[in-house]
C-alpha cells in the first residue's frame, strides 16, 4: 500500500493522506497500463503551483532541520534529566521502605527474647 496526499484540508479517515494499491503509484505499472491502453490514471488532485523563490537550497534547509533536531533532542534530555533523576530517587526510596518494612516484620515486636 502506498499513500497519497488528499487535497488541501480534506480529512480522509482523520489523516492528510488516503491508502491506495501500489499498482496505482507505481510507475513501472502506471506506465506498462498506459502502454496496453493509453490512458493515464485520473488526475486526483489539481497540481498546485507556487512561487518559493524565499525557500533557499534543498541542501542548506535539510542541514538546518538536521541542527534544529539536534539542539532540540539536547534541549530535551536537559528537561527530562531531572525527572529521570527524582524517579530514580523515588525508586530507592521505595526499595529502602520495602526492605525495612521485610526486615521489621521478621522481628518480634519488643525485641529480642
């Protein structure tokens, strides 16, 4: 299955994106069925044309969103330290409890006698 974009704000099924059957996308098959019968699959969106004059090199843009991914994971693991950090306390306090509750269980209360 492959999936193609729906037209602009069309929901389909609650995604921007429709499933459809590979020999539709494929242009190994699109092409041998146009060779058999000479008609093209029907058009599903309208082509859409603007001018990115303001969008700059392809190469350039990925490398930007590659240092934005990684100043954002870093960004992430400084914000989710202090919680790893509380819960690992969180667990040897409870593992403390624990064993001091076993331990004070096998004694008799009063002491030894």
């Amino acid at each position: 299955m492959s999936f193609l974009p729906t037209s602009t704000g069309d929901l389909y099924h609650g995604t921007m994106t429709k499933k459809v059957p590979d020999s539709e996308t494929d242009i190994n098959a699109i092409v041998k069925r146009f060779q058999k019968t000479g008609q093209l699959p029907p058009v599903v969106n309208k082509g859409v044309y603007m001018d990115c004059f303001g969008v700059g090199d392809c190469r350039e843009n990925m490398e930007r969103i590659k240092t934005l991914q990684d100043k954002l994971a870093a960004e992430y693991a400084l914000l989710s330290a202090p919680v790893k950090e509380e819960k690992k306390k969180e667990e040897v306090k409870k593992d403390e409890m624990e064993t001091i509750s076993d331990s004070s269980a096998e004694r008799p209360i009063g002491g030894d006698r």
